[in-house]
C-alpha cells in the first residue's frame, strides 16, 4: 500500500503539470524510492495515477536504465558499456569487478549490498573506465581502486541512495 | 509530380510517395517488414535498402524512408544493396528458433519468403539464442515470441492505427519484447488483425492453429455478414470446413482489416447440428419430392383459401438473389409478403433511411475517414459496427472532431465528445448543433428555399438544460468551421424521426457548405437490398406480428419462413407456437441450425455464403458487392469421421452436400408452381429487379467487380425535407425507466452466435444503468438485480456508469437471454419493478 502522504504527493505534482505525461519520470522515481525498486505495485500505482496503462508504464520503465524492475542491492553498481570505457577496460575491470563480487552483470551479491549492471555511456568518456554506483561517479578505473572503493561501501555503509 | 528511374524503368508519382511504394507501382515488391502501407514507414527493419545511383540521394539507402523525388535513379537489383540486405536478413534470423516446420505461420511467412530471396542459407552465428516466454493473450491470437524480428508492426497497428493501449513494446536492445503487461486477452476487438500483420509467426490465428497450410487450403474472396458494413474477407477452407478468415483489401470500404467479429464468427457454417438434408414429415427426401409436395401443398392452400392465405418471411442475412426470387414469387403467387423486417419499426427505418440516400450525400467509410467533423447520433460503433469506430480514429488521427449523440456508454478509441442524450433528445441535440452552424448561411440568406424553410422550423432550445444547450451551440461554432462534416446515424435505438432528421441535416449542411455526408448503420449484412425491395414492394407487406396473429385467428394457412428466425423475435410468447401449430403448412428455409430447424415438419436446408455459388450483399452504404463461393459444401469431414478417418462408403455426392443456396431452392419451387411457362428466375434477376427498382439498374450495366457497384439514384437539386413537428424532448416519465436493448460486439449479433470461438469470448449480460438513477433505486456496484417484463422476471448482474443518459436502463439482446419476450418499442419499466436481489 502506498502512504496516502506520498499518493498526494504525487497527485500535487501531476496537478501542477500542464500534462500529466511530463511528470511520467519523477513520478516513477519517487514510487521507486518508496519501494526501494520499481514493483509491480509501483508499475499499478503509477498507472492509477498517471491514467495510463500498466502496459504503458512497463514500456517507458523497461526502457530506461534506471529504473529497476526487480529487486536491487544497496549499492547498485553501473559500469558503462560505452565504446569508449570498453577500449580503456585492460584486463576488464568490469570482469574483475564481477569476479570480485562474485556475481554476473545484473545479478545482485548474496549478502545484498551490491547489484552490477552495465549501462549505456555516462558520458565521463575522458575519465574511462568508468562506473557509477548509486548515482555517484568513480574513475578511471583500476583493480586497485575497485578494491579500494568495494572495501569502503563494505565498512562504511555510507548512504549514497540517489536514483532509488 | 516527381519523375523517377526504377530499375531501368520510368515512373510519375505524386508528391511525398515512398520509393517502396513507387516501385509497387511498377510492380517491383521491394523486401520489407516494418513498412506497411496502412501503417506507413519507420525504417525498423532495414530491410527494403535499395541503391541510388543519381539524384539527390546517393548510396544504399531506405526505400520505405525515402521520398520519390525528381532524377532518382535506384537500382533495386545492386550488388551493394543486394548484399546489405542478405547482412540484414541474417542478423534478423540470428535468434530465430528455425521451427518452420511447427509454426503456423509457415507457407504464407513473410520472414520466410525475404530470407529464400535474401539468399541467407547457412547459419553461420553459434552462440546461444536468446529466447522469451510467450503470453497467453486471449482466444483468437498465440503468441509464440521467439520468432520475432521486432519489425513494430504490431505496436503500430495496436496502438497508433487502432487505439488500443494493452498490447505494446517492451525493454530495450536485444531483449525487446512485443506483448502485454501480463497474460491476459486482448482488450481490442481488432486484435486478429495483429494475425495479418505480423510478417513471422508470433501473432498467428489461435482458433485455426494446425489445421493447414496455405496451399492445403480452398480460399476465395468473400464477404463479412456480421453486420451491414460490407467489409471485405478472404475465407479459407479445408476438408469441407470453413477454417479461417483474414481481411482483404478494399480500399472504398474496411482498407485491410476487419474487426474480430467478422474474423472469428465464421464457424455458423461448420456448425454440427446444422441440418442438411431435404426433410418431410420427419423423413428425408429427395430435393424433386420436396419441391414437388411443397409445391402441392401451396398450390391447394391457396386454391382453397386463397392465395393470401400464404405468408412469406424472409431477413436481412438473406443474398440478393435469395431476396429477390422471394419477392417475385410472391408478386406471381399474389402471396402475402415477403417482410424481410422482424418489426415494422425497423422497416419503417430503414425505409426512410435508403430512401433519403442518394450518390450525393452517401459517403463510404473510406469517405468518412477523411471527413473533419463526426455527427454521430444514436450509434455505438464498437458493440453495432465494429470497423466504424476504426474508421472514426483515422478521422479523428487527421484532425476531426467527432461527437457522439446517444444514451449508451458509448466507448471509442480516440478522443470524442459525448453527450448522453435520451433517444428522445437526439432530434432536439441535431437541431440546436447544425443550427448554431448554418445559421450565418440563413440570415446571410444564402439556403435555397426548401433549405431555409427547413431551417426555420428547427428546435432553439434544449428545454431544461442549459448547459448541454451552451454546449450543442459551441460545438456547432466548430461545426461550422468544417469543410466535410458527415453525420453518422445509426437505426437501432434512435426515434423514427432521427432517420430523417439525419438525412435533413445532412442537406442542410450540404446546402451551407456544398459538401457534407450522411452514413447509416443498418440491420444486417442485406437491409440495404432488403429495403430496396420492400420499398418496391409498396403498400408495405404486414409485419410478422400481423401474420402471426391472422395465423392464429386462421385467416393464414401457411407460411414460408425463408432464411429467418423467429424466435430472436417471439420467444417467450406463449402465441407465437401456438400460432404455428395452428398453420397448415410451415416451410421452413436455412442454414443455421435455429431452434425452429428441429421442430418444422417440412424443412429445407440453404448455403451459407461460403458455399457454392456466388451471391451478392448490398451494404449499409448502397453498394453491392459479390462473394465468391469457398467450397462446394458439404459436412465437415471431421464431424463426418467423428476426429477419425471417415467412413469407407462409397456415396455419389459429397456426404451433408444437399444444402442449396436460397434462390435456387426458390427457382426450383417456382418452376414446380407455375410448370413450363415459369420464367428463368435466377438468370432474369437483374433485369427484373432494374424494372422493380431503377436503383438496381446498374445491375444490368456492369458485373458487380471490386470494389462494388453503387445502387443509389444521382444527386437531385430537389431533396423534400421533412416537416417534422418541432422536436421535443419525451421525457421518461419520473417513476420508470427506459429500457434500450442494444448491440454488444460479442454475444448478440446473429451468425457469430453459433461460433464457439466468439461465444468464448462474449461476457454474460448484464443490466447498465446511470449512478444516479441507482442511487435513486438503492442499489450499489457488484449488485445482482431482477427486472420483471410482463410478468416473467430475470436476473442479472447490474453495472453502474456516469457516461450514460439517466432515465435509461441499457441491456444487449443476448443469445443467453433469448427466450425472454420484450415487448416492441420503447420498453418503459415502472422502478418497482426492478429488485435488488
Ligand atoms: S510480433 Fe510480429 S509484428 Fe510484432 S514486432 Fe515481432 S515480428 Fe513484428
Ligand atoms: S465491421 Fe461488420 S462487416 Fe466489418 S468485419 Fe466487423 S462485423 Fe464484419
Ligand atoms: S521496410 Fe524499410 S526499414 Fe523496414
């Protein structure tokens, strides 16, 4: 069920709008943050609210590399798979990553912290290879420093939820 | 117009034409997928790449994205864009599940036509195949989605061309997937036109799965008799039985598609207790011994009694030549009738209707595509003609306005205006509406006379409600402002003077503007013919209640019931067998198995039209189109050998063969009346329906051909318009409630009723009412209610909705409900008659 504190909210903001499609995106951001990925509910709420279809919704949600439709880890790791990051990837940071973790692109690690998903450029070209994770830019990569940053996001905990 | 070189060949096309398009022209089918020319170009595919050689364009380019223009010279057979196309054929075939050998769509695959042409042979890619789950999406369409080439065609029909919003695209790159959000049927009722459109086997016909392939199959050009719109089917047939239909192109009439009622409704005519044998007394005979008695027994009948002792009904799902004979029979015979109208309203209507029709103002609903302004009064086009409501989203696409008059909760894909009017405000809304827009032509005194007259005598006012007034003047500013207005008019629920005011307004609007349509809905796929003999045939034959009550007074001894049943009209009146058993002879004519095929002494089984011989429709519009036989006929060989091999018997004709079609039956029983001096009944039908009705003259001049032959008088400068008495509103009195028994696109129509594929999807009945008016009756959503009707009551779920006239109650002739007697005309029912249950 979705707070009714965060159901007017939504409402104020497609209110405001001159067509409820514009706000489509925030809209989903927030359902998002609120289920802490974008559910099946989410996709129903945003519906109901947006007067579109859950096919509708579905077809913008699925489209875009930031909203996820299952279920992610605390950190949700996004290693761009631009052409320019691949030609800077010596020995494949994106597969050292992985093994490190112990997961595949798109899966999320046993202990729930982390999800790696590849993703379209991010446009930190100059600083490939590059990732994001949580919304918050790293690079260039090397082992090293994904050891290094992994090793912080383990003992830290810090909270860097952006695009949840 | 620019002027282009196609392989070698010169060709002139107009302004904006494709390259794909101007090569079709010369008969150049360049590959393709996405682009289809009712849906347009996307470049999705990237398969139609042509080389342009000169001109403004160089290179390997789109043919489907590229505008003919002047000096191109494209070269369609060039190394280059031959070789970029086999690239593009192999990455397309990269995940296919190469299972042509299961898949439907096999023998008629577009995929796999471009992929032989295409010149990809061998699999040269070795990964893994990615692979989807597939949908269950409803009873007429599988979905089988590893064959998808993502070319859209089916999100672009779903969605842009038809207005539907549950069947789209999903994700992105590699895992793009064309479906629904979950499982679930399709909420369309155009969706089995995604079976056509679809050039690989995802979308394939769910009811026809693994009955044949194309070339096992008889196919003939044929007609949808689902409703009086015409449109145009190819049918196909195997093993005696009728297995699948698909839209064909008319461009006057449905363009390519056809809507899921005239696509899944085919099966009446492999129906199994469909009776298909001559019979007599309970014994069957030969078809020369039933012509024969019948014809005695008629002969002494009217001897006897007279020949007005005799009565003939006939329907509108009857051929013209069926239609015909009947009325010359009669005319010879001097019997009563033939009434092809179940109640005399109806005939009344659509006599009024035809007959204010002429080539001037009819438009085909390919005319009404392009109209910029919709007056659509007491019509429900999704539930009465389904491809109307496709019709009005082209319009509606280009920019037309489109408003909708009628009491029902009226559903369209597309974005209208709807004023829930009583049956009884729909004069009093035409009028305030075309008023408000032609009242600058009046003062300006630019009507021809007949014109202002009728202009003088309009309703100003919608009594006791100004705002729906306000909002009839405002629409009429815009009506104004259109250059081709059509009025859409349906016959069901409206008022016999809506007909006409309909056709008034429709003159009206003409002699303001010089241009403006009229498009009538009518009843059932012959009306049209129907009411053009009937209007021949005047002073008017007696309804079916007058012959049935002078059968039950004995005043009539026999009746010809020809292609028709009555018990859609009678059921539930105790009179009506009563009456029947009273005749002395019934004859009783179809190719349905009606409830009265079992109980009639004398029975004689007809064609259906995908039978036999070629039979001609007339549609709503006027035009007369033929359609070609399928199959010769006969009992489907998998009833015939019960799921097994048939018999091993050794017979003359094809088993379940004897069914004739209509006129032929009639011809034969009329060569039996009259002996050697009968006239060529069915050779001489043109020429005698020309000297009946000069509408059917064109008849004679030409062979009925694609697209149809118009049957409508010319344009004349002297329309009569009527002189109604000023419209006004009858209101329902305070303490009942209307009922309207109305058209569902599923479950009511006639034919489809015995269709198991759209019995499964049609939703039981239920009562539909105004909130106010349930609040008014204390009754509450998910509520069951009981109507009583004289006397007897039913039970039905109730369903509460505010885009409906109050004062209404709305309720679909439902096979299910059939057996239960509603009386004629408006039917008003007093509110403590209806219970919550
Ligand atoms: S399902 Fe058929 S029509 Fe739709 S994109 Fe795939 S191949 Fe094209
Ligand atoms: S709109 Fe009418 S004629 Fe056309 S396919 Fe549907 S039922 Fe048949
Ligand atoms: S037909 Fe031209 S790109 Fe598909």
């Amino acid at each position: 069920m979705l707070p009714q504190e965060i159901r007017e909210n939504i409402q104020r903001l497609i209110e405001a709008a001159e067509r409820p499609r514009e706000q489509v995106i925030n809209v989903f951001y927030i359902l998002q943050k609120h289920y802490g990925y974008f559910s099946d509910e989410a996709v129903r709420e945003a519906a109901a609210l947006l007067k579109m279809t859950p096919l509708e919704v579905e077809e913008m949600a699925t489209f875009y590399d930031f909203l996820y439709r299952e279920p992610v880890g605390k950190f949700v790791i996004q290693v761009c798979d631009g052409v320019v990051c691949w030609m800077f990837h010596e020995n494949s940071i994106f597969d050292y990553l992985c093994q490190k973790l112990q997961v595949c692109a798109g899966q999320t690690t046993a202990d729930g912290l982390f999800t790696v998903l590849p993703t379209a450029c991010i446009g930190f070209c100059d600083r490939a290879p590059a990732m994001l994770i949580n919304g918050v830019f790293y690079g260039p990569l090397t082992p090293a420093k994904v050891d290094e940053i992994i090793a912080q996001l383990r003992s830290e905990h810090c909270d860097l939820v952006i695009c949840k | 117009m620019p002027q282009l070189i196609i392989d070698r060949r010169e060709i002139e096309v107009p302004a904006g034409t494709k390259v794909i398009e101007a090569a079709a022209r010369l008969g150049i089918i360049i590959p393709r997928f996405c682009y289809h020319p009712a849906l347009g170009s996307v470049g999705a595919c990237r398969v139609c790449a042509v080389k342009f050689l000169e001109g403004p364009v160089k290179g390997v380019e789109m043919s489907c994205m590229t505008a003919a223009q002047d000096g191109m010279v494209v070269s369609t057979t060039h190394p280059e864009a031959m070789e970029f196309r086999r690239y593009v054929i192999e990455w397309l075939m990269l995940h296919h599940p190469h299972d042509c050998p299961v898949c439907d769509e096999g023998g008629h695959c577009l995929l796999q036509d471009e992929t032989v042409s295409g010149g990809h042979g061998l699999r040269r890619y070795l990964g893994l195949k990615r692979t989807y789950r597939d949908q269950y999406l409803g009873a007429f369409v599988q979905h089988e989605m590893n064959r998808c080439i993502h070319c859209w065609r089916c999100r672009r029909f779903y969605q842009d061309f038809a207005g539907y919003r549950d069947y789209g695209v999903m994700q992105i790159g590699n895992r793009t997937y064309f479906g629904r959000f979950a499982d679930g049927p399709l909420e369309s009722p155009f969706a089995g036109n995604l079976i056509d459109l679809c050039p690989t086997g995802v979308l394939t016909d769910k009811p026809a799965r693994f009955k044949g392939r194309r070339w096992d199959l008889e196919r003939a050009p044929s007609l949808c008799l689902h409703c009086s719109l015409g449109c145009n089917i190819t049918g196909s047939a195997r093993y005696r039985e009728m297995i699948r239909v698909e839209g064909r192109l008319n461009e006057a009439v449905n363009g390519y598609f056809i809507c899921d009622r005239g696509r899944f409704g085919f099966a009446y005519a492999n129906h199994p207790e469909r009776a298909r044998t001559p019979r007599l007394d309970g014994q069957e005979v030969t078809w020369e011994e039933a012509c024969r008695t019948a014809a005695h027994r008629l002969t002494r009948i009217s001897r006897e009694y007279g020949p007005g002792a005799i009565a003939v009904w006939g329907s509108t799902r009857s051929s013209l030549a069926t239609l015909g004979v009947l009325q010359r029979l009669c005319r010879e015979q001097g019997w009563l009738g033939p009434q092809f109208f179940n109640s005399p309203s109806r005939e009344r209507k659509v006599k009024a209707a035809i007959s204010r029709l002429d080539a001037g103002v009819a438009v085909s609903l390919a005319d009404l595509e392009k109209a910029d302004f919709l007056l659509v009064a007491g019509a429900d086009p999704v539930n009465e003609a389904p491809m109307l409501a496709l019709g009005l989203r082209q319009a509606w696409r280009r920019g037309a306005t489109v408003v909708v008059l009628d009491p029902r909760p009226v559903h369209l894909p597309l974005e209208f205006e709807h004023l829930p009017v009583p049956p009884g405000g729909i004069d009093l809304c035409l009028d305030l509406l075309v008023r408000a827009a032609v009242s600058h032509s009046a003062t300006e005194g630019l009507l021809p006379e007949a014109a202002a007259a009728f202009f003088n005598n309009l309703s100003c006012e919608y009594p006791g409600d100004q705002p729906l007034q306000d909002r009839l003047v405002s629409l009429g500013m815009k009506l104004k402002e259109s250059k081709n207005p059509v009025i859409v008019c349906g016959l069901d629920i409206v008022r016999e003077s809506t007909v006409v005011l309909a056709a008034d307004h429709s003159r009206l609007l003409r002699a303001a503007k010089d241009r403006a349509g009229l498009f009538y809905l009518l009843p059932g796929p012959n009306a049209f013919g129907a009411g053009l003999l009937s209007l021949a045939g005047e002073p008017s034959s007696p309804s079916y209640a007058d012959m049935l009550a002078a059968a039950e007074q004995g005043r009539i001894k026999a009746l010809v019931m020809m292609e028709t049943d009555p018990f859609r009209t009678f059921a539930g009146q105790p009179q009506f067998l009563a009456a029947l058993d009273r005749l002395e002879f019934l004859l009783v004519l179809d190719y349905l198995p009606t409830p009265l095929t079992d109980r009639v002494q004398f029975f004689l089984p007809t064609t259906t039209v995908f039978e036999e011989e070629p039979s001609g429709w007339v549609n709503q519009e006027g035009r007369c189109q033929q359609a070609a036989p399928i199959y010769v006929g006969g009992r489907p060989i998998s009833q015939e050998g019960a799921g097994s091999h048939p018999p091993r018997v050794f017979l003359a004709g094809i088993p379940g063969g004897e069914p004739q079609p209509g006129g032929q039956t009639l011809a034969a029983l009329g060569v039996a009346l009259k002996g050697t001096g009968a006239p060529l009944y069915l050779e001489e039908l043109d020429t005698w329906l020309a000297e009946l009705n000069p509408v059917f003259a064109p008849l004679l001049e030409s062979k009925v051909t694609h697209p149809g032959v118009r049957l409508l008088p010319e344009a004349r400068g002297d329309y009569a318009f009527s002189h109604p008495n000023k419209a006004t509103l009858r209101d329902v009195p305070d303490d009942h409630l209307e009922l309207l028994l109305v058209d569902w696109t599923f479950g009511t129509e006639e034919l489809s009723g015995y269709a198991p594929p759209t019995q499964e999807v049609e939703q039981p009945p239920r009562l539909t009412m105004q909130s106010r008016d349930a609040l008014r009756l204390g009754l509450g959503p998910g509520d069951r209610v009981s109507l009583a009707l004289g006397g007897e009551s039913i039970t039905l779920d109730l369903e509460i909705v505010e885009n409906m006239a109050s004062g209404m109650m709305v309720l679909p002739r439902h096979r299910q409900l059939a057996g239960q007697k509603f009386p004629e005309g408006p039917i008003l029912v007093p509110l403590q008659n209806i219970h919550k249950v």
